[in-house]
C-alpha cells in the first residue's frame, strides 16, 4: 500500500547513534514510561518473587479524558493506576483520522525497522492532515531522539505538550533530555510533573529519588 519514500535525512549512524536508536525504539513500543527507562546507567534489575495476591481489573472508563485523568489522580491502588495510564495512552493514540491512525502505525513500523528518517517523512504527512494530534508530535520526537537531534526531538515534546499538557510521556521525554544536557534543575522539574500526572511511573520516581540531593540539598 505504501510506497519506500526516498530518504533525504538518514545517515549513517556511530556505535553511539545505533544504541540510541534502539533505545528509541523501545521507546516507541513501551509508551510513557519509556523515556525514563532509556537512561543508559539504569540497567534492568530481576524482580524479586512477589507473593501472589488478587488482581484488580479496572473496567474500561466510558467518559473522556478527564474522567481518566481525575481517576488516576484520585486512584490509591498501583494496579488500578497503571491500568489508568495505559488507557489514557490507548486514547492519546487516537488522532480521529482513520487515515492518519494508518500513516502512524506505517511510520512506527519503518521506525522499527531501523529507519527514523522514513518515519519521520510519514509522521510530517500525519501533521498535514491532524495539526491538533498531540501524540503525533510525541512520535515524531521519539524519532528524532533515536537519530540523536536532541533540539528537534524537544521542539516537538513541547508542540505535544502545548497541545496536550498533561502527556505523561512528552514531560518524561523532556526530562531524559535535559539530563542529557547536564540541566539537571529542568530535568527533576520535568520529571516531577510527569510523576504527579501519573504516579504509576516507577521508574521515574526512581530517578526522582536518585536525583533529589543533588537538585535540593542534601541534609546537614
């Protein structure tokens, strides 16, 4: 259905530039939490056995974005929060647009194919045809991210946020940005936001904790 676009901005990338790329397609997959767990000092540690204990299924809200945002913030059980967050990003995925939903999913597959420069042209087409789809810019910025251009992968985090500013994943990605430019103040302020959006962000609290000291002073 869709032809190979002709790519202008790929080239080739270091050892450096690959682990990044793969990084942000990992990103792309995972969703919010993502940006966060792309922090190359942060390696996947073995969960310890957890005693079983009864799941709690969280019913589809039927209502808008606000009803899941209000319940995620309201909400006290883990389980439930997460289940929260992941249907807000099931909502943010959806541009109104059938035809852009499907210029999305094609962009996300050339992206995983190793491809960010072909991704991006697709995502640049989705734009055209939905300006106002937050989440399109968020994807576009994870392909710039992977292809190591920090400043437009940022200009397209805050397109997303001036669109939608309670995007969970555009304030983490920002965060993971910031840090790489040694603004570690910006980072934590970045990070802390996207934590009280959505506090199922485990991960992100864990660099909060870890960063706290240094952004506000250790006790004497």
């Amino acid at each position: 259905m869709f032809k190979r676009l002709p790519i202008r901005r790929k080239r080739r990338a270091s050892v450096l530039q690959a682990s990044v790329f793969i990084a942000g397609a990992v990103l792309l997959c995972a969703g919010s939490a993502a940006w966060a767990q792309a922090q190359p000092s942060q390696k996947p540690k073995a969960e310890a056995p957890k005693s079983e204990s009864p799941k709690v299924e969280t019913p589809q809200v039927r209502g808008t974005l606000d009803d899941l945002f209000r319940r995620l913030k309201e909400t006290k059980n883990p389980q439930e929060a997460k289940s929260l967050a992941t249907q807000i990003e099931r909502r943010f995925a959806r541009s109104g647009s059938d035809t852009a939903d499907l210029l999305a999913a094609r962009a996300n597959e050339v992206f995983a194919e190793g491809e960010p420069s072909v991704g991006i042209e697709i995502i640049d087409r989705v734009i055209v045809i939905r300006p106002s789809w937050a989440e399109a810019y968020h994807r576009r910025a994870l392909m710039f991210f992977a292809m190591g251009d920090l400043t437009r992968a940022m200009a397209d985090l805050n397109a997303t946020l001036q669109r939608e500013p309670r995007h969970f994943g555009a304030l983490a990605g920002l965060g993971l940005i910031f840090q790489r430019l040694g603004d570690q103040k910006r980072a934590f302020a970045a990070y802390a936001k996207a934590y009280e959006i959505n506090p199922s962000l485990e991960s992100v609290k864990t660099i909060l904790d870890r960063m706290r000291p240094d952004v506000e002073g250790r006790d004497i």
